[in-house]
C-alpha cells in the first residue's frame, strides 16, 4: 500500500487534534486513577487459566499421599484406568526418568543439603499431601473420581513435626541425608567489619546495663490466594505452551526448559489475568511439571485445577519460625548489640527460594535502629510438612515482628513508654544515607514526621490517659496500645548483592516501548501483574514521560513470546525496578526522536526541547507549534524523508539493575480492648503513616495498604496453619483456616509522609508488602500492652480468645505468661548439649 505525502499529513493533523486533550495539561503521576483492568476483572470478561478450554483437552486429578512420611510399597491403577473417560494413569515410576527435580534457586552455604524433589514420589513421600499418582481423564469430575479408586499400599514412617525437636535431629525427615539440618547461616557484624561484636556487647550489659532475652513463634501460615493454582498445557504446536496462574512466567520457563531438559526456545509461557498470588504463586510447582508431562505422553492439551482444600494442603506455606533474641542496652535505654538466633521450617523440601527467606529478614532485624553491634545466625531444618517459601514480606515480617515486640518489652523494662524508647535510638532526619550495622544503606527516611503525623491522627496522648483511667478502676475492659514503627528493604534486588548471597538469578527487569503509527503506545514490561494495577500505574509513567493520552498506553505482560524477557513479580519490585525500566524506555524514545525532530523543525538537535509530548526550539518563543512526538510516530513508519543513517523506528527496550534496595517506612497504631473474663479482643482503632516516597497512583497505594493491613492483623489474631501429631493438616478448610472479612475489620486511618527514593527517577520505595509486615506486632503490642500489669510479657499468636484467656488465667495463678499450648522451652531443651538453637556449622556470610 502506497500512502501520500497528503495523506501522512492529513492524518498527523488528525491525531494532533485527538491530542489536544485536558488530559495533557496535567501530570498523570500522583493522580486517582480507575485501574484500567478493573472493568474486565470486575465483570468476569477476561481469561483465568481455567476458563481456557482447548480441543481435545484432557483433565488431570491428583492422588496424594494421607502421610506425613511413609515408603511406598506398591500401587494398583487398574481401577481407575478402567473408569469411564480415563485416559491413562501416570505414578512416579512411570515418569522416574523424565521429572527431574524440582529445582530450588537459592543454596545459602556451599554445604546446604537438599533431598530430591520429584514431582510425583517414585518411591517415598515426605509430606501429607504430596503427589504419588496423577489420573487423566476427559473431564475433570471422570478424573477426580477415577483418583478415588487408585489404591496405594504405604508403609508408614515416623515423621519429624515439631520444629525444635526437628531440629535436634530426633527424627529424620529424609533418612537418607542423616541430619534435618539443611544449612547454617551466620552474619556477625564484627566479622563483617560493620559493626562491633554482639556478644561483647552482651556481656557488658550483664555487667552494667540491661539485657533483654525473648523467645517468639511464628506460626505457620497458607498464602490463600483468591484464584486457585491452575495450569494449561498444549503440546501440540511447534513450542509447548502453558498457561499458568504464576507470578514468575519468565522463571517458569526458565524452570521448565532447565528441569524438563526441553530447549528454551521451545517453552512459551503464559500468565493470564492471575487472581493474586502473595508469593504463594512464586514457584515451579510440582503440578506445573506433572501437567507438562502428562500433555508429551498424551500428545494433547490438558489441564490441572486445584480444589480449595488442595491449595491449603499442598500449595507452598509461609513464615514457620522460632526466634531466640538477645538485646542489649545502656541503662538509659540506648540500645548497644542485637542477637538473634532462628530456626526456620523449610517442610519436607526446598522450594524456589525456601532457603532465602529467613537471610530475606537478616538484614532487617536492626530495622530503624541504631544498633552498633549485631549477631544473625539461622538454621533451616527440614520437616515432613509442606515446604515453605514465601509469603507477603518473606522474612521481613518475622524480623519486623520480633524487634518491634523486644522494643516493648525494653520499654517494659526501663519504665517508660514504649515510643520513647524507640525515639530515643532510631536513626534520625539528618542522618541519612545511613549506613546500618548490617551493612545497607538507607538512602532517605524521616520517622519523626510519620510518627508525629500517626500520633496526631490516633490521638495517642488521650488514648494513653484513658489506658491510665481504667487500670486505675479495674474495669474489666482494659485498653491496649500497640506501636510498630518499622522499616522494609525492598525492590529486589541489585543483581550484586543477590550474587553475594547465592541466589542464582540477578535482579534487573526489562521492558519496551513501541510508538506506533497512530501515535498510540505499547509497553511491553516484564514484571508480570497479579492484582497489583501494572497496568495503569505503567500507563500513567509513561503517558507523562511521552506527553501522550493516560488512555492511548496500551501495557502488555505475562506472555513470554510478547515479553521475551523479565524476572517477575515479588518482593515489592514491580515499580521500582520494573517501572524504572519502563522509564529508562521511555527515555530512549524521545532520544531516538530527537533526531528526526530537529530534521522536521531544521534546528539543531542541542537547541531542542521536549516537553507534554511536544519538541520545539529553545528561544523560538510560545507561539511556536514545534512537532508532536504523535506526528514523529507516523513521519517514520512513513520513512519519506528521515535523516541520513537513521532506521525507521523510535522503539526502545531497557533494562534496569537496581543499585540498592528501597526502604519505605511508617509508624503503625493501634488499639486493642481486651475483655479480661473473656478473653475476647476487640480493635477499637488502627492508623497508619507510612512514607513510601513518591506515589503514582493513590487509590491503588490505598487498595495495597488495605489489603496488606488485614494479612497482617489476621497473622495477629486468626490464621494458624496446624498439624496433628501425625502431620495430617487439621486446618485445611476455611472452616477451620480463619480468615477474615470485612466483618471481622474496621475502617483504617491511613495517610502518607514523603522522603523521596534516591535509588529511581520516581523516587518511589515500594508499598506491596508494607502494611503486612508492620501491622502484627502493633497487633500484639496492642493485646500485651492491655495486659501487662497482669505479668504477662507475651501470647502466641494468634492471638485468639482462648489463648488469651488462659494466659490471663495462667497469670492469676502465678502461673506462665503464656498460653498453655504456647509455653516456650529452652532452645537447648531436646538439642543435646547444645546451648543455643542454631549450630555453628555451615557457611558464613
């Protein structure tokens, strides 16, 4: 098709009449925008994995295991192969050269052990729940029913359940490696040369100054996502395809091709609209390989979706945890050395990143605090339980957690309110960059205004008073304030720092920009969105970098044929590393436009000026027209008349390596009132401030600080994974699962400081996770804080009614300040002669 000089013409002064919109006038940065994708998600217009439905496609159920640990010593298919619209039935024999294992991204010490992962146990199971036969079938209720006539014949096995005792290697979860340990990592600040040595801190605060020594759970938790895990494989093409609700298509199919041993070039993934995920889709699931093998055995498209209850048996949980801290402080309370021991629960196998998690919450143990002096060291110790990995702050919520309830009880300590104390040693306005004892560097933060402002809005003088009133009369409702004033490392991660600490992949995303003809926009990013509104956020950067429409951006993702590069979503990285690329595009594109332009405008290139999508000339005055990067789009598509030497496109791709870490904070209050004959606890108020630099789109910040508040709260005061003693999972059922409503909640006050980021040119920090980590502990300071003049120091989360009431109990009666279930025995207790919880065995960091 042959298009005239007239016609080029006519049609850019058409789009520069579209363009003439209010839109333009204003920046697109800061506003209130609807999200783009809510109007199909909303409506159910869109394709979730299992809407997909393909030719020929067969269906997949899965058999799992009822045991915890037990040998497998024989299974009969026959049934189940003769059920109507049975296909075939594959067992772990079957496949025992094709699966792999699953693989694990992220050995901390050179000496970690890992069992194998297969995907389908071939001759052991390790967790109850695991798969050991998959049925394929015509529909997916001929396979659910056929999977209820495989009998497996088991040899039961004793099972490692209790962390601690675990850990003491009373019973081994994988016999074969003959320790539950899988690895030891250790950071000293005085080994590091970033800081004093811990415990000679310790011990002159034995001497002279106080010393403060807790033991904390972190109970078990389930992701529990809104869409069910689901995936969609079609071997058919000339490239195998899957769909799946993951956050990590890229990965995946890195994962596949490495696993599977297929060429990579050969793998498409595909992530459609994914109805969140909290890290709980961060993975290469065993059922993502159990489908793919299925597809090349049957030569036909089949499909896996997981009921409820096997997404709360079998999908990866989180956190899982015992912490041992020691603090040290002057007798003033300046605090003067932090120690911290862990065990963390990795369940039966390493996942993706199970191993990282816990060094995740190493860095972030000193948290705003100026400690001079610091001691880290974790023990990963397997369980026969589903593995863990991560879930929403992996590893800076436990660490969150404990500091900010050992600030209390310093507070407790000295005498004096808990925010005093905490004032007196965080890091100060003028101090920053600071560079803590761990070694990072907070680039910009002010806790003073985030806590002035929560303070104010809380109204925690009066509130105070009021505490003072009713312990004075005794009412039997008393009053709790809780403070969690807190600080998250985020936007994963510089590709170097992640080297330094084994994890085998860097932390760069890529993205492009495509101007097309019309004057219309593509971006292309590679962080893949489950819920998080990429697709307005990356609409509203780059209309303002472009100068073009909010509504003429058109954001593409999730498909690695159209994003042929990116490493995904986690870890709150999506706008500071993800969007800075799209920035650093965008930026090319008006560089690779400049030339053309000056050759439109017969200026000089230095001599041009861009700004609200236009180029003009330096000094030419306001009534010049100079040219619309629109006209530029179409000018060259049509090629007629382009400088010499320059190609026919002004698409740009970038990728973008973050130098640091981003670091939002906030101060975090709420209250509690807690019935002492009841035990029931009743949040009356919670406010938050946090500073998350500069913000793209409130009313998605707003969704994202709801949402992470009520994950938190609910780790406080409901949810619990649990285990009976023969490792069968009791909470597997919403039932039984607690998680909240709206009912369960109240209206939140929220409102922003804002210390721009130094690490992007938003200067934006990241508010994904935020709200999750920093609302348990002001939860549970909260309830303790209530509670304190009855002698009790602390209650196990969750916090529910009944323990609560027992604690009170157990209080009244000179007993424990705990529950009874909840009742803390030396970390040397069941461990041998060892005097502590971890080992010094393993790597150093």
């Amino acid at each position: 098709m042959t298009i005239s000089p007239d016609a080029v013409e006519d049609l850019v002064e058409e789009r520069v009449d579209t363009d003439s919109s209010d839109e333009l006038s204003g920046r697109e940065v800061g506003k209130d925008r609807r999200r783009k994708e809510d109007q199909r998600l909303i409506t159910g217009r869109t394709k979730w994995t299992d809407n997909l439905q393909l030719p020929g496609m067969l269906h997949l159920a899965m058999v799992r295991s009822p045991y915890a640990h037990a040998r497998i010593t024989g299974i009969d298919s026959s049934a189940a192969t003769e059920s109507p619209g049975v296909h075939a039935v594959l067992t772990g024999e079957d496949v025992k050269d094709l699966q792999g294992s699953l693989p694990c991204a992220w050995p901390i010490t050179e000496d970690q052990k890992a069992p194998p992962h297969p995907a389908i146990a071939v001759d052991r199971v390790a967790f109850s729940g695991e798969v050991v036969a998959v049925v394929i079938a015509r529909s997916a209720a001929a396979a659910r029913d056929a999977a209820e006539l495989v009998d497996v014949d088991y040899e039961e096995l004793p099972a490692a359940l209790e962390l601690k005792a675990a850990g003491a290697d009373e019973t081994l979860a994988h016999p074969d490696l003959g320790t539950n340990r899988s690895a030891t990592w250790i950071f000293d600040s005085a080994e590091a040369g970033t800081g004093e040595s811990a415990d000679a801190a310790i011990e002159a605060a034995r001497a002279d100054g106080i010393v403060i020594e807790r033991e904390y759970r972190q109970q078990r938790l389930i992701p529990s996502f809104m869409e069910p895990r689901s995936t969609v494989v079609d071997p058919t093409g000339e490239q195998l395809v899957m769909w799946s609700a993951t956050q990590v298509p890229h990965i995946l199919r890195l994962m596949l091709a490495m696993t599977l041993g297929i060429p990579e070039s050969k793998v498409r993934v595909i992530a459609p609209d994914v109805g969140g995920g909290f890290g709980g889709k961060l993975q290469v699931t065993p059922e993502e390989i159990i489908t793919t093998l299925a597809a090349r055995h049957t030569g036909k498209p089949c499909k896996w979706t997981e009921t409820r209850s096997e997404s709360l048996l079998a999908a990866h949980h989180g956190r899982d945890q015992w912490q041992k801290l020691t603090l040290a402080a002057t007798k003033d309370g300046t605090v003067t050395g932090l120690k911290v021991e862990l065990l963390a629960d990795m369940g039966a196998y390493l996942g993706l990143v199970t191993p990282g998690v816990p060094i995740l919450g190493a860095f972030m143990f000193n948290s705003i605090y100026k400690f001079p002096a610091y001691h880290f060291a974790c023990t990963n110790v397997f369980t026969n339980k589903t593995w863990t990995d991560a879930y929403r702050g992996a590893g800076r919520p436990e660490a969150t957690f404990a500091i900010e309830r050992l600030m209390d009880e310093l507070a407790a300590e000295l005498g004096r309110d808990p925010m005093e104390v905490r004032e007196q040693n965080w890091i100060k306005n003028e101090e920053f960059p600071f560079t803590t004892v761990c070694g990072l560097e907070y680039d910009s933060g002010n806790y003073e205004a985030a806590t002035d402002r929560a303070k104010e809005l809380f109204g925690y003088e009066e509130l105070r008073a009021e505490q003072t009133r009713r312990r004075e009369s005794n009412d039997r409702v008393q009053l709790g304030l809780g403070i969690s004033t807190f600080t998250e490392m985020c936007g994963l991660a510089p590709s170097r720092v992640l080297g330094s600490l084994s994890y085998g992949a860097g932390g760069w995303e890529h993205a492009s920009v495509r101007m097309l003809p019309t004057g219309k926009v593509e971006v292309i990013t590679g962080s893949s969105a489950h819920g998080q509104g990429h697709e307005t956020a990356w609409s509203q950067i780059v209309a303002d970098q472009l100068g073009v429409p909010f509504e003429d951006v058109e954001v593409l993702h999730g498909d690695t044929q159209i994003s042929h590069k990116g490493l995904d979503t986690y870890g709150s990285r999506s706008l500071v590393v993800g969007g800075q690329a799209v920035i650093k595009a965008a930026q090319k594109v008006v560089e690779k436009a400049k030339p053309l332009a000056a050759h439109v405008l017969e200026a000089n290139e230095d001599d041009l000026e861009f700004a609200e999508g236009r180029f003009t000339v330096k000094g030419a005055g306001e009534d010049q027209e100079g040219i619309a990067l629109s006209q530029l789009a179409l000018t060259v598509f049509a090629a007629h008349d382009l400088p010499d030497g320059m190609e026919p496109s002004l698409d740009a791709d970038a990728t973008f390596d973050p130098v640091n870490f981003s670091f939002p904070h906030g101060t975090h209050l709420c209250a509690m009132e807690v019935d002492t004959e009841t035990g029931e606890s009743t949040m009356r108020s919670y406010v938050c401030v946090d500073d998350i630099g500069n913000v793209v789109n409130p009313l998605i910040v707003e969704g994202q600080v709801h949402g992470g508040l009520v994950q938190g709260i609910a780790q406080a005061l409901w949810e619990e994974a649990v285990y009976d003693d023969q490792g069968t999972l009791v909470s597997g059922s919403f039932v039984d699962y607690t998680l909240p409503s709206s009912a369960d909640t109240i209206s939140f006050v929220t409102d922003r400081t804002v210390s721009p980021a130094t690490s992007n040119d938003l200067g934006a920090k990241g508010v994904g996770e935020a709200g999750c980590i920093a609302s348990t502990p002001a939860v549970v300071n909260a309830i303790v804080d209530a509670l304190r003049p009855m002698g009790i120091n602390d209650i196990l989360m969750p916090c529910t009614p009944e323990r609560v009431w027992r604690a009170i109990n157990d209080a009244g009666a000179g007993g424990h300040t705990q529950t009874e279930d909840a009742a803390q025995p030396h970390f040397d207790e069941g461990a041998g002669n060892q005097d502590s919880l971890t080992t010094s065995e393993g790597g150093n960091a």
